[in-house]
C-alpha cells in the first residue's frame, strides 16, 4: 500500500528567520521509495496561515513583538543603505 508521509525540519537563522524544510516521503509497505524536500524561510512580518502546526508554534515563542519590532527596523535600515528605500524628507508647515 502506497502512503504519503509529509514531516518538517527546523533550524533559525542568525537575524530570527526560520528555515522550514517540507520532507514528503512516498512509502510503501513500510519502505521509503522516494524522498523530496521543499524549503522556505519566514519571518516575523510573514503570513502564517498556511504553516504547519509547529512552525506556527515556534514563531509564537520567538516573534514576540519587542523582536519583531527589532527585526522590522534592522530590515528597514539594511534596505535604506542598500539603496532599495529612500528616506523620507519631512515637509514642515
């Protein structure tokens, strides 16, 4: 009888992205017969709808809103220098 098995890994990067490895193993009577892997990263600004139940679980002890609010400003100064925002001039009245 053949059987899909779907499992996930994973691991946090360095600025609080989480790499999440989808494993979808495609068995039969008990023997693994092929293997694929499908990887992607969220973060705090990401949409978690779709996540498995873990992911969901581990972004709600880590993306507390202090650290996002961090995460959100150092991506916000990394775009800026890198050319990719403009700031902003002030127009006073």
């Amino acid at each position: 009888m053949l059987e899909k098995k779907v499992t996930f890994d994973h691991q946090v990067l360095e600025d609080g992205q989480i790499q999440v490895r989808r494993i979808t193993r495609i068995m039969e009577d008990g023997k693994e017969l092929s293997k694929a892997y499908h990887r992607h990263c969220v973060d705090p600004i990401s949409d978690l709808t779709l996540e498995d139940t873990r992911t969901k679980l581990i972004t709600g002890v880590l993306y507390t809103p202090a650290f996002t609010e961090e995460f959100i400003e150092k991506r916000r100064l990394a775009e800026e220098a890198n050319g990719l925002l403009q700031p902003v001039d002030i127009i006073k009245k």
